[in-house]
C-alpha cells in the first residue's frame, strides 16, 4: 500500500516526459524554443513542414550546426561550410554578435508535396534587438519534410591591388604648458540645417539634417530638449546611433532624436543642441549606396530597399544606413536607420532596406542614404 | 578741556605716515613718518602683510619686492594708537602682451569673422591698465590685410576684421613698444561655388568627376572635402559621398540605362548631367 503513491508519481513523470518529447501541444505557429524539444538531440519527427523548418531553426539556435545541416534537403545545394557561415557570420560582421532569440513560423503556402513558410526571427545583437523576416521552401522526402536551403551565390571579387592613397586627418595635442591663447584650435564648425517635429503614435520624433561646414572632420551629436507653456523642461535627448557621428568637411548626416511616451502637444518649444568636437578620421572606406528603391514588401511596409558598395580595400565590418526622407517642399518627414547584419568586403555589396511609417510613406517624395561605418581594424 | 584736545591731537600727528597716492610696481618706496620715538609700520596689501619696527619721524624704506602686485594697500604707523593711509600701487611698463586671436581656422573673405584681443602686462603680471597703444597688423603672403593703432581702455585693444581672400596662413601680429606678439590663422577655402561635373560611361557604368572643385575666391577645396553624386535612372537611385582628392572628386558607379546626374557639396548644389543608356 505504501508504494502506490511512489509508483504513480513516477508513471505520472514518466508518461508527461513522453508527451512532452513527443510535441504534444504544439500550436499551428512555432515560437523559438519555446516550443518543441527543449533537450538537445531530442526533436520532433519532422512529419509536418512546420516540425521540420522548427527543427533546423531550433539546432541552428542551438548552435548544432552538423544537425542543422543533416535536415536540410538534398536538393539544397549549398555546401556545409556556407551554409554555417552564411548563418553564423563571419568578418566580424553584426551578424557574429548576434544570437537568435526567437523566431515565429507562419504557412504561406502547403501541398501534400510542397511548403512555403515566412519566419520572423528576431535576434539580439550589440546595437539592439533586430528583427529579420525570411522564407522557407520545404519539401515531402518519404514521410518526412525537409527545409531546402537555397544557394546564395556571392560574387567572386578577383585578386587585386587596390592602392591605399586615402585621406587622414591626425591630431597633435598641445603640450601643457603653451602661452595663453597661442595655440589653440577651434573645434569644427557644425550646423544644423533643418529640423522638424511630428507626433507619432510612439510619441515625439526631432529630426532633421545636420551639416560640417568646416575643412576638418567633426563628431557630431545633436540634442534637443522639449519645453512646455511654463518654460519648463519636459524631456531632453540625443541623437544615439540616429546619426552619422564623424562627419567628413562638407558632409551632410540626417539625424533623429525619440521621446518616447511624449506627445508633441504638451511641447510649447524645442531648444536644438548641436556639439563638436574635433576627431582623427579617414575619407575612406568610400561607400556607394546604389539601386535605391521605395517599394512595399510582402507585408505591406513601405521600404527603402538598395545596395551597399565597398569601394575601397578594407572590410567595413558593421555598415549602418541612416536614410532621411523628404517631402515635396524638400522639407525632411522621416529619418530611418538600420544595420547590415554581413560585413562589406572589398570591392563587395550587400543589400540593405530601411522601413518607413505607413503615416508618412505617402509623403515621400525624394530621399538620401548616408552609411556609416564601424570596423574593427581601422 | 581744550588743553587736553590738544595733547590727544599732538598724539595723533606723531603717528602719521605721509603715503604717496600712487606707486609704481617693484619700486623701492619710502614713507616719511611723523611724530617721535618708536612706533611699528605695518604695510598690507594683494599677496603682502609686512611688519617693521620703526624710529617715528624718519622715512620707512619699503623694498620694491614687497611692491610687486598692482593693487589697493594700506600703511598703518601705530604707537600708543594707530594711523592707517591707503595708497594704490599700478602696474610697472608693459612687457609682455597676452594676445589672443580667434578663431584658429576661418573661411576666406568671412566678413568679422577674425577678432583679436591683446592685455598688456608689466614684468609682475599686472596688467597694465593706463592707457596704451597696441599696434595690430594682419598679413597673408606679401598682402597686408589691416593695419591698425589701438588704444587699450581700462587693458584691453582688440580688432575685428574680415579674413583675406586666399587660402593659407594669416599672420597676425599685435606691437606694444618694443613687445610683439604673434599669432597665425589658417585661412581655408569656403563652401564651393559654381560645382561643375562631367561624366562618360564604362563598361561597368559611369564614372563621374568633377572640375577642379573651387570656392568663389577662386580658392581650391582641401582634400578630404565630401562631394555627393547622386545618380537617377530606372533601376532607382545611387548615391556616392566621394572625398576630393587633389581638387577633384571622382566616382565609378554601376549604372545601366539613361540617368541624371547630380552633384552637391554641403550645402551647395551642382550642375545636372544626363547621360544615356549603353
């Protein structure tokens, strides 16, 4: 009598373990490892298309490359070494800072043969969480369903030289004990050239253009501080990471200042802040920001998409796209940024897009991208 | 009652130094006391506190180090009581000018846009407030930009001027007697002007130049400078921040199809360019 109670704990342990393992209770939409097996080695059998891309997700977030791979299908093309690359970045590039928090699967399209899902994946990363949206094909191999993971084709960029004759500027600090007023240098002379205020739905947004004026190189940051009727101050910001901070001489930046959970109708005033400092700097890496195009995506954004070019010689491991939007007046109604997640080799593109509010993407009549750029080596 | 009046006041005088109003800074000074017998000179002043047993009735030597800060002091003579004159000491002949000119950097023909300021100061660090006439003098190259006779009120003679028309060093130089001081401005090209391109297709697509990239002076841009090309064509737009090196800014762009060529420096716009497709 005294063993009933062991004895059907342990069955009632036991028989949840197996359901567990087994999927029970999975929803029509995954959600990162929330779902599915939580014990590596230990997945669904991929029956369904939705168990199967779940399964190559969640060992890629795991980080179980060799599993990862042996899911794909055949037909896939892609060799291993790319394929754990292509995922894991390289390059120092974002991506090789970044870790797949979640990702949220949704059919598109399904046959008895045939799948087509869109992922949502959303990665935390250095700069922020940064959330990426991508489409799988599957397909029905015996009685079960494998991801096909296309080849992505890089171009291949032929051995060269590419002389390095590019411009730097260097500072030489003043020692301690110089003559009063004999040898100082004045820091850059910045302007801002234009700033608008509009009230979202996330609350107030400043942003506008900011301009080097001067022949030497500046870091820029714009701040702006919000008063009321009373004169009183109700939030003050800066810019962040929503401006190109080293500005070359005569280099234009968009820049963009958030309050969030601040509504612009209790702003009477807004004082505008723009500091310099003078800074070493390079002319190069020179970027080239082509095939820019607004369009809809797939989901009914309004996007910027277009090209990054690397015309230079050295790796721009983080390149980061600040885009300002204007209006017909030439007046600036948005600012965007968003971050490559692979590194800009030599001589190579890559492609970025950067979303604007459905509010204003019918405003939008001209844009301009600038890139900014972090390396590790410079 | 009166003859007593007259004793206290007999007193009085015999403790009375007689101070110049003025003193020049670091001169040996002496002050002529009044009266008889011992008494004790106290001198106080900026960064002073000196004290002296003294024969009352003979002058007190003061030492010219003890002198040295412009300011307002007191000299007190004490014997049975105390008697305390105030005198100012000023500053000695200017020999050094503390000369500051702002700014460091400034673009060509800016109208009051170089201003300088010079304090005259004596060998103690006091600055020299009698009036004085400071000579400023701006020059680049072999062109002499001002020359002007200042008068310094309450220390201070400053100038304001507009910079001259070419690019490079502005020497400025302000003159007081035999003390000069100078101090060099780097005059740089403004914002350009009249920014023209050209540009041919490539096999790969176009390459855009520009001419040598000047300001309305005629001044060359210094290398570094940010061009924007911005080229529109049915694949969309490309845009390309090239830096000027060796006057030019230059850019390859791939680029297929008839486009329209943009340039701007800044601020500043450029002319447009059309070039067709392949």
């Amino acid at each position: 009598m005294k063993f009933i109670l062991p004895i059907t704990l342990v069955v009632a342990t036991v028989v949840l373990m197996g359901l567990g393992l087994m999927g029970y209770g999975q929803s029509r939409t995954a959600l990162g490892i929330a779902e599915g097996s939580a014990l590596p080695g230990l997945t669904p059998n991929p029956d369904t298309p939705d168990k199967a891309l779940h399964n190559v997700l969640l060992e890629l977030q795991r980080r179980n490359w060799d599993r990862a791979y042996a899911d794909l299908s055949k037909t896939s093309g892609v060799d291993e070494q790319d394929f754990i690359e292509r995922w894991r970045g390289m390059n120092g590039s974002l991506r090789s800072f970044s870790n797949l928090e979640s990702f949220d699967t949704r059919p598109m399209h399904e046959t008895s043969e045939e799948a087509d899902y869109r992922v949502h994946l959303l990665w935390s990363t250095p700069v922020g969480p940064v959330q990426d949206v991508r489409d799988f094909h599957l397909t029905r191999v015996g009685n079960e369903w494998k991801v096909v993971w296309p080849k992505v084709t890089i171009p291949n960029v032929p051995a060269q030289v590419v002389p390095v004759n590019y411009l730097r500027w260097d500072l030489v600090t003043g020692t301690s004990g110089e003559e009063w007023g004999a040898h100082n240098i004045d820091a850059p002379h910045v302007r801002i050239i234009s700033m608008n205020a509009v009230n979202t739905a996330e609350g107030t947004v400043i942003m506008g253009e900011a301009v080097n004026e001067d022949t030497v190189p500046a870091f820029v940051t714009v701040n702006a501080t919000l008063v009321d009727g009373s004169g009183n101050t109700i939030d003050e910001e800066s810019s962040f990471d929503k401006i190109d901070h080293v500005l070359l001489p005569k280099q234009v930046t968009p820049y963009r200042v958030d309050f969030p959970s601040t509504s612009l109708n209790k702003v009477k005033n807004v004082r505008m802040d723009i500091k310099a400092t003078l800074v070493p700097a390079s002319a190069d890496p020179v970027i080239g920001v082509t095939n820019q195009k607004l369009e809809t995506d797939a989901q009914g954004h309004a996007v910027l998409h277009g090209d990054l070019l690397n015309e230079s010689g050295q790796t721009v491991n983080i390149p980061h796209v600040i885009a300002s939007f204007y209006d017909n007046n030439g007046k600036v109604v948005w600012v965007s940024d968003g971050y490559v997640e692979r590194a800009l080799l030599p001589q190579g593109s890559e492609a970025f897009a950067v979303e604007i509010p459905k509010s204003v993407a019918g405003e939008v009549h001209n844009f301009h991208v600038v890139v900014n750029q972090y390396s590790l080596k410079s | 009652m009166f003859a007593l009046v007259l004793v206290t006041a007999a007193m009085c005088e015999a403790q009375k130094t007689n101070v110049p109003a003025m003193v020049t800074a670091g001169v040996d000074t002496n002050f002529p006391t009044t009266g008889s017998g011992k008494g004790t000179f106290y001198l106080s002043g900026p960064g002073v506190a000196l004290k002296k047993e003294v024969e009352l009735g003979t002058d007190v030597a003061v030492n010219g180090r003890d002198l040295q800060n412009a300011g307002a002091y007191e000299a007190i003579v004490c014997a049975d009581t105390c008697h305390t004159s105030q005198f100012y000491v000023v500053a000695a002949k200017a020999v050094k000018l503390a000369f500051l000119v702002h700014p460091s950097r400034v673009p060509v023909a800016a109208s009051d846009a170089v201003s300088g300021v010079a304090l005259p100061f004596d060998k103690f660090e006091n600055m020299v407030l009698t009036p004085q006439e400071v000579d400023f003098r701006l020059t680049a190259g072999s062109t002499s930009l001002l020359a002007r006779s200042v008068s310094a009120q309450n220390g201070v003679a400053w100038f304001r001027t507009t910079s001259g028309k070419n690019a490079g060093k502005l020497q400025v130089v302000a003159t007081l007697h035999d003390v000069v001081s100078t101090r060099a401005v780097q005059e740089v090209a403004s914002d350009p002007c009249n920014l023209r391109i050209k540009g041919e297709r490539t096999p790969k697509g176009i390459e855009v130049e520009t001419d040598p990239v000047r300001d309305c002076s005629g001044n060359v841009l210094p290398d570094g400078t940010i061009v924007t090309f911005s080229l529109t064509g049915s694949n969309g737009k490309s845009t390309i921040d090239a830096p000027i090196k060796q006057g030019i800014a230059r850019a390859d762009i791939p680029a297929k199809g008839p486009q329209t060529i943009s340039v701007a420096s800044g601020v500043v716009m450029g002319n447009e360019l059309h070039i067709g497709g392949q």
